[in-house]
C-alpha cells in the first residue's frame, strides 16, 4: 500500500483482468470499422456550456453528475460525462458534415459522472460509442442496432435483450407530450415529481417507484400518437432488425426526455446485473446539432458501457479466448547466454512472436518456473555448455520434449515451429 489510493467509485485495470476491458473494446470496435465508421477521439473535457445544452440542463447528468471545474484562465470546463455532443462538436467543427452523408464515427474513451458508486456505477467508467451523422435512413438506425448485437454475440454474450421504442419527431411529439402533461397533472406526485411534469414529462414514465407506475396504468403512449411518417420509419426500423434476425421487445416506456431526441430509441439490458441492468443505449437525435449551434443534421448513435459488459460477461460465466500472452519464454543460465538469448528473443519479437525472458538472474528453477506461469508453448533454454556447442533448447511445456538446434538458425527454427 502507498498511502494514496484510487479515488472513491474509481477502480484501477490490472492484468490480468485488464485483457478482457481491452478485448472488449475491441470487440466492440470491430464490426463497427467494417460497417466504414471512423475512429475520432476529442478531449477528455469540453466547455461545461457544450454538455448543458448538448445533454439538457434538466437531466440527471447535468444538474448533479458533471465534474466541473474553473480553470485558471477561468474558462468553465466539465470532465465529459458523455461522448456523443463532444463528437457532435468536433465533427461540426472539422466540417464534415459539409462532406459525403452520413458521417460515420466511432469512439472509446473515459466518462466521468458524479455518481453514487455502486456495482456497475462508478465515477469514472468507459464506453465505446458510434454515432452516424447526417442522414435520416431508416437503414442506418438497423445497421447501429445491428451493429451493437453481433459486438456482444462476438464475445459470447446471451442473456441480453434490445429494447425498442420511437419517440416521435417535432410534428407528434409535442401534441403527446401534452396529452401526457394533461394525464400526469391529474395524478398525486411529489413536488419534484410535479415539477418534472413541466419540464420533462416524459421521463417520469421511466420513474422506478411502483407507487408512482400503479398511477401510470392507462397513460398515454407515444406509440399511439405517432404521425404517419414517424409510424412508417419506425416500422422500416422493425423489420430491418427482424431480417437481420434480431429480437427485440417493443417498450413503450422507453424514453429519453429531450426534445432533440427523436423517432428510433433503444437500450440493451442484461438480466445478471441487479439494478444497474442497462449495458448500452442509444437512438436518434435529429435536433441536437441545432442545439449546439449547428445545421440541421438527423443523426443516430449508441454507447456502450465497457465495465458493465465486461461485468455481464462474468455473470454468464464467459471466458475469453485472450490470446496468449507468450508464445516463447527465454531462460539463460550464466552471463554470456545472457547477452545471447537476449539477442535471439529480441529478433523474435521483431519477427512477430510475443517473447519474455527471465530478468533479474534467476537461477534455471526460477526461471523455468517464470516460463510455465508466462503460458508460453516454448522455453528457449541455454547454458553455458549450450554456449560451447553453439546449440539452443527448445522446451515444449506442455509434453516436456526437448529438442537442440543450432544456435545461428534457433529464430528460424522457432518461427517455423510455431508456424
Ligand atoms: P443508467 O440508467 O444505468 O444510469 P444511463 O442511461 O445514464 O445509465 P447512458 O448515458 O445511456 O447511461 O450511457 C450508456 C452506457 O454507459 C450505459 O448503458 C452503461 O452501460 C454505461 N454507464 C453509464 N453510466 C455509468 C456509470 N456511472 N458507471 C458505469 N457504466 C455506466
Ligand atoms: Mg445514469
């Protein structure tokens, strides 16, 4: 122990655990770079202004879990909470929306929220997060969906659902949302409550207090009010997802309480992980760019969260295929095989083979022992005699077996047995 430690709802990645956050990530990432979405990566914090109006001033993530600060400068900063209005910016920015549409990006990174900490909830967590700018395609909404499912299905992941909902566009959204207004008016709500009433109405469908959803029995769904257009796109979205023979539940419930999000709205849920259930989330947001200052740009995206994946992975009890770590371990004995092996493990690595070697002069028990936890099919032996006849040991550590080469063609010998 130092006498610092991580700060409190932070946790450090330390191998070997650490792998599967990579190897998540990059699982992610996959299927995301052959659908043609590039990687972008923005600052880890913005103007505190961007996030205020790019996330709301009303949500939860604005009013009590931004981390800002004042600089010295005295600009206002936030650490992003976030990822998609950074990418919204910077994209605004670049001008690539004045370029061929959709834009497509991806990202992974850090968030930052002020959070109670619990399992699954932390101050500082990752997501992997795409976002296709741009373009109004019922298609493009599927293929993120899509897109999300064969990530999780890539590492193995089952017990996951898709949620589905539409939340209307600029035409019927407004008439619902007053016709919600209308009905929640009429309930007995708490003062914060009642206030959300105004504000965000649609977020108090999505209230986990069984006192508050007995009294949601009977309110309006958006689902009902839908405009024809809405309907139609919403329904395109549906049957894409089914013949890419992906489930899905329809919840009418499922919300997002701005005004800029729009029409597809969905969340991956998974049943292993008590209250802190949602792995990932997304849908339309055809009048966030107008909110930041930019041109009209219908756009759609999804955030997956890393920690919480990688927790679903271990309530299904999946193990990942890592690959190993080392293929070949090296052991010398004296000095001068040393300096020798050394060189031999480093033209391996350049050759591509994942190489360690026995640091620290370890005696040949040691040594070996290094070579056994390293996991590596091969232990590169050599001793003084070795040195002498100019020969080299190579160890299979699975069988045993033990076979001598000449010394000047064991980086040969080596890459063709591990072929
Ligand atoms: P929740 O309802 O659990 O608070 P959210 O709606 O705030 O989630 P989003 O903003 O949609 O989450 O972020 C997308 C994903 O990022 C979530 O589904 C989750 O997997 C992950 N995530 C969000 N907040 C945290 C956190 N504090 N700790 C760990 N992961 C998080
Ligand atoms: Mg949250």
């Amino acid at each position: 122990m130092s006498t610092f430690s991580a700060p409190k709802g932070t946790y450090d990645l330390i191998p070997p655990d650490s792998a599967d956050y990579l190897a998540v990530r990059e699982a992610i990432a996959a299927p995301l770079k052959r659908a043609g979405y590039g990687y972008i990566e923005t600052p880890g914090f913005e103007q505190a202004a961007l996030f205020a109006r790019g996330v709301g001033e009303s949500t939860d993530i604005v009013t009590k879990e931004m981390y800002t600060l004042t600089t010295k400068g005295g600009d206002e900063l936030a650490l992003r909470p976030e990822g998609t209005a950074s990418v919204l910016r910077a994209a605004l920015q670049a001008n690539l929306h004045r370029g061929a549409l959709p834009v497509k990006l991806w990202y992974s990174g850090s968030y930052y929220r002020y959070e109670r900490p619990q399992a699954g909830r932390y101050r500082h967590f990752s997501q992997v997060g795409a976002e296709a700018l741009g373009s109004e395609d019922p298609a493009l909404d599927a293929e993120l969906i899509i897109l999300a499912v064969d990530a999780y299905r890539s590492l193995g992941l089952q017990n996951f659902r898709l949620l589905l909902n539409s939340l209307g566009d600029t035409e019927c959204r407004p008439v619902y949302r007053a016709a919600l207004q209308d009905f929640l008016r009429g309930l007995d709500l708490d003062e914060d409550t009642r206030q959300r009433i105004d504000i965000n109405p649609l977020r108090v469908l999505d209230d986990k207090r069984d006192s508050v959803q007995q009294q949601l029995i009977g309110a309006p769904m958006m689902r009902d009010h839908l405009c024809e257009a809405c309907k139609i796109y919403h329904e395109q979205v549906r049957e894409l997802l089914i013949a890419a023979g992906v489930a899905f539940e329809d919840d009418p419930k499922l919300v997002r309480g701005l005004d800029y999000y729009t029409r597809t709205t969905f969340e991956f849920v998974h049943d292993g992980l008590g209250s802190q259930s949602a792995v990932g989330g997304g849908g339309r947001y055809d009048g966030l760019s107008e909110m930041i200052g930019g041109p009209a740009l219908p756009s759609v995206g999804w955030a997956l969260g890393v920690d919480r994946t990688v927790l679903a992975l271990r309530a299904e009890g999946v193990t990942l295929e890592l690959p190993s770590r080392t293929d070949v371990f090296a052991v010398p004995i004296g000095e001068e095989a040393r300096r020798a092996l050394f060189g031999v493990i480093t033209e391996l690595r350049r050759g591509g083979v994942a190489a360690d070697f026995a640091y620290g002069g370890k005696g040949m028990k040691n040594a070996m022992k290094s070579a056994n936890r390293s996991g590596a099919r091969y232990a590169l032996v050599l001793g003084e005699r070795d040195l002498a006849e100019g020969v080299l040991q190579i160890k299979d550590l699975d069988s045993g077996e033990q076979t001598a080469v000449a010394l000047d063609t064991a980086v040969a010998e080596v890459l063709a047995k591990l072929g």
